[in-house]
C-alpha cells in the first residue's frame, strides 16, 4: 500500500562550531499516494536533510512529517521505507541477492513470506544471472541497480531516492532513469526523488518541488502533467521544454539579472 | 599457466642460492663463521630431541601470547568503541605499552614472575598487543557512513547492527595488525627466553654463541625466521580464507 507523505511546516537548525544554522524553513511539500515527486535544488539548499528526515534518519527540530498519516518513525520501525543512497552501499563481502536480502533479515522474515521475492527483483532491475557475484565486481551502475533491489524488497510504502544515479555517467544515468520509472510503475509505491537535475526531475516526477537555499525553503511546487509511460523522446517536445523552462524560471527566481553573467558562478 | 611461474621463481631462486652458499662455504670463499646449508640441516637431523627442546617451547610461548594479546586487544578495542570516553585512554595506553623497551623490562619481568612459561607468554603478548589493537580499533570504525544510515533505515537493533556491519566490515584491518603483530610475538618469545629460560630457540642462541657453534647459531637464526614467517602465513592464510570479498576483480555491464 502507497502512502502519501506531507511535510508540514518543517524547520530544521543544526549548531556547527558553536552557531546555529538554519538548514530548513518551513517547508511545505505534499505528495499523494501513489505518485513520482521529484526535489530539485542548488547544492546546499537541504534537499538531501529534507528526504532524511522523512526517512527518519534526523528529526526536524520544528515542524511535523506524516506519511500515510503516521510519522516517520513508525513506518522506520515498520520496515516501510525503502533508501536508495547516492552510492550504493552494498554490503561488500555479501552477495547481490544477500545484499537484496538484508532487509528480510534484519526484519526477521523468512525468505518464503518475503513481501517481494529477491530473486524476482534481481530480474527486475536487469541482474540476472549476477545473484551471487560481489559487489566489488560489478560496475557502478549495476551495484545502484542492486541497491534499487533491495529498497523494494519489503515492498516499502514510500521509496525515497538520493541522487541515485548523480555519480554516474550521463548515457547509464538516462537508461537508469527510464528503467527506474518502469520498476516503480510496477511497484505502485509513492517515490520521492532527490536531483539537482531539471531535465531528470521533469522527466520522472508527476510534481517537482523547487528549493532555493540558505535557508532552504520551497519556492514553488510544479505540477507534470506530461502522459505515463514516459520515453526519451518526450524530452524533445514542446510541454517538456515550456516545464524545464518554468522549472529553470523558479529556480533563478533570485538572482539578480547580471548574476547568471558574473557573480553567480558559485550558485549554478 | 600464469600461476606456475610465481610459484616456482622463489623455490628455484632460494636454491640456487642455497647451492651457490654451499659451494662458496666448500671452496673456502666464505669466513668460518658463515656455515655451510649442509651444516645446518645437520644440527636438525643430528639430534632428534633438538626440534623439541627449542622450536616446539618457542612456538607454544609465542603462539599462547599472540592468542592472549588477540583476546586482549580485541577486548580493549570493543570497550573503546562502544564507550567514547574511553577511547582515547585506551589508544594512549596501548602506545605506552608499546613504548616500553622490552629488552630493558624482560629482566625485571623474569626476576618478578620467575622463568616459567607464563612470563614467556606474558612478554609475547607485550610484543604483539599493540598493532591488534590498533587494526581493531581502526577495524571497528571502518564501515562506511551510510551503510550505517542505511542500518537506521532498516531499523536494524545493535546486534545485528555488530554482527551484520561493525565486525564483517573490521576484518581487513583487524587482520593487517594481526599479521604485522604474528612475528613480533615470536621476537617478543625469543627475548624472553634470554633473560632465562630452560628451553627454547633463545636459549639454543646464547648456548650457541657461547660455544662458538656456528651451525648452531644458524640453525636457531634461520629456525626463528620460519617461525615468524609461519606465524604470519597462518594469519595470512586464515585472512584468505575469511575476507574473500578483497580480492574481488570489476566486471563492466
């Protein structure tokens, strides 16, 4: 069962060396179940804090998360979180289909009542055949597609994405993308994405939130009503273009007119 | 095909220069206190009892204190990691323990706990403790940051936490101060066995020497090479077998 998730007024402070840092300002994000969202934002702007926080991974020091009407915590202790890192952290002295297998083992579930067998995830994700190499052995793009696995193994209500193909090249980076929006079609789970990408968060999510940074808040929430199933060339068309357009728009919104020219070298 | 090589170069190279040693001994070439390979495989094979009264108490020592100082410093590094406040005293006690000239404390030791086999195990464990403990308290701290955030995620408890993460990804670098420390265990035997022993290859080395029994001061130099050797090749073998996942080669999809 999808879950939706809203973030509701979320503040978050860290103290680094002795001062507080406003890392998040109310930010609002709602997403409902079932759906593709996508983060985008400028290094920095606590995109990456923002989908730890609904992992459960800190606690926002103000502000509350829901997903599907619980809090983090609980879908945590429920095994209903799927992670997909920026790298893949597999476990190097396991196997492919012992790394998928982790989160059955550390839940306690026998391999026969597992929510989705690993063996048919590693088809799934294009490894078959690979199940019992090590992940020391395989290519950067394999491992994230192993790490993919194992998120989906408990059959999570919310599949959140870090940058998972930010280290990778531009040509694995786009196959990845469309095999990943085929693996969550089929999983039918809510999927939140992390990217600073335009074209990436246009082309995979039903809703793209824009950030801006120091404090990081969300500026503006666009909406993607670009049909499903998505291919490569619908990035060639006119509606794809006018919402990477409006995407862009949103995300400059704040810098000054010459800034793009001289002093923004440092905010792309 | 490729592995014949590697494995035969060393073997033909330590004969040819055992034959070459042998040869220059016969001719003369070398000075009297160089003996000849044939001379001490004599010492071996002329006195049956020799291997037992001086390989045998040597290993026993050096394996019991290796073994002590394993447990021990395995012991010391879990403590550290699991008490923060800790770490620090115990890293700098192992350093000082460490500092200590065991040449100069040897002595004081024998004259303390006596001449017997727990004062040999004692110093073996001195000599050895220090780079274990700092390979398990490296080891400890070696799996990555996110693979323990990924362990938050899947709300895994503390033990599993250990068993399935900390200890695994540890193994490399426990086993690199283990075979750094296996030959110190040894060197830290045989010093025992100076300061006064009954027997052993220590012991054999100062009879030896005071005698002026080349083959014999050689075979009790070369005995204490392999034993070291063997040491580590154990730790070696054993790391081989545990820590596969090293050794891996990179597919490309």
């Amino acid at each position: 069962m999808p879950a939706s998730i809203a973030v509701l007024d979320v503040i978050k402070r860290f103290r680094m060396r002795g001062t507080d840092v406003l890392a998040l300002d109310h930010v609002r994000l709602k997403l409902d179940a079932g759906c593709f969202g996508a983060i985008i934002g400028p290094s920095g702007c606590g995109k990456s804090t923002l989908l730890r926080m609904v992992a459960d991974l800190f606690e926002p020091t103000d502000g509350r998360i829901d997903i599907g009407g619980a809090p983090p915590s609980r879908l945590r202790r429920e095994h209903a979180i799927g992670f997909v890192f920026q790298s893949p952290t597999l476990l190097p002295w396991r196997t492919v289909i012992d790394n998928v297998r982790l989160p059955l083992r550390i839940a306690g579930i026998a391999e026969a009542d597992a929510p989705r067998k690993p063996a048919d995830l590693i088809g799934l994700v294009g490894l078959k055949g690979f199940e019992n190499a090590l992940p020391g052995q395989l290519s950067g793009g394999m491992q994230q597609r192993a790490a993919i696995a194992r998120a989906l193994v408990m059959n999570p209500q919310v599949l959140l994405l870090d940058e998972p193909f930010g280290a990778l090249d531009e040509i694995t980076r786009q196959r990845l993308n469309t095999e990943l929006l085929r693996i969550w079609a089929e999983s039918g789970t809510t999927a939140l994405l992390v990217t600073h990408s335009i074209a990436e968060a246009v082309f995979m999510a039903d809703r793209v939130f824009v950030m801006s940074p120091r404090p990081g808040r969300i500026e503006t929430t666009i909406e993607v009503d670009l049909p499903r199933p998505r291919s490569l060339g619908m990035m060639n068309t006119t509606a794809f273009h006018a919402i990477e357009g409006a995407v862009r728009e949103a995300l400059f919104a704040h810098e000054s007119p010459d800034a793009a020219t001289s002093g923004g070298a440092d905010r792309p | 095909m490729k592995r014949l090589p590697a494995f035969w170069l060393p073997v033909v190279t330590t004969l040819a220069l055992l034959l070459i040693a042998e040869g220059a001994q016969r001719s003369g070439l070398f000075p009297i206190t160089v003996a000849a390979p044939s001379q001490v495989w004599q010492v071996l094979t002329g006195n049956p009892r020799l291997f037992g009264e001086t390989v045998v108490p040597t290993l026993q020592a050096a394996m019991l204190g290796y073994l002590c100082a394993a447990v021990a410093a395995v012991a010391a590094a879990s403590v550290a990691t699991l008490v923060a406040a800790t770490w620090t005293p115990i890293y700098r006690f192992g350093v000082a323990l460490s500092s200590i000239p065991l040449t100069a404390t040897t002595p004081l030791l024998v004259v303390w706990i006596g001449n017997g086999l727990s004062t040999r195990v004692l110093i073996a464990a001195l000599a050895s403790y220090f780079p274990i403990l700092v390979g398990a308290m490296q080891g400890f701290r070696a799996f990555e940051s996110t693979s323990a955030e990924l362990f938050h995620v899947l709300s895994a408890s503390p033990l599993q936490r250990l068993r399935l993460l900390v200890l695994p990804a540890s193994l490399p670098l426990l086993f690199a101060g283990l075979k750094i420390a296996a030959p110190s265990a040894v060197l830290g035997t045989i010093l025992a066995e100076w300061a006064g022993a009954e027997r052993g290859l220590g012991v054999l080395m100062i009879y030896a020497l005071g005698a002026f029994d080349v083959p014999k001061v050689w075979f009790a130099v070369i005995a204490s090479c392999a034993l070291a050797a063997g040491v580590y090749a154990l730790a070696a073998a054993i790391e081989m077998r545990v820590v596969r996942w090293q050794a891996a080669t990179v597919l490309e999809d």
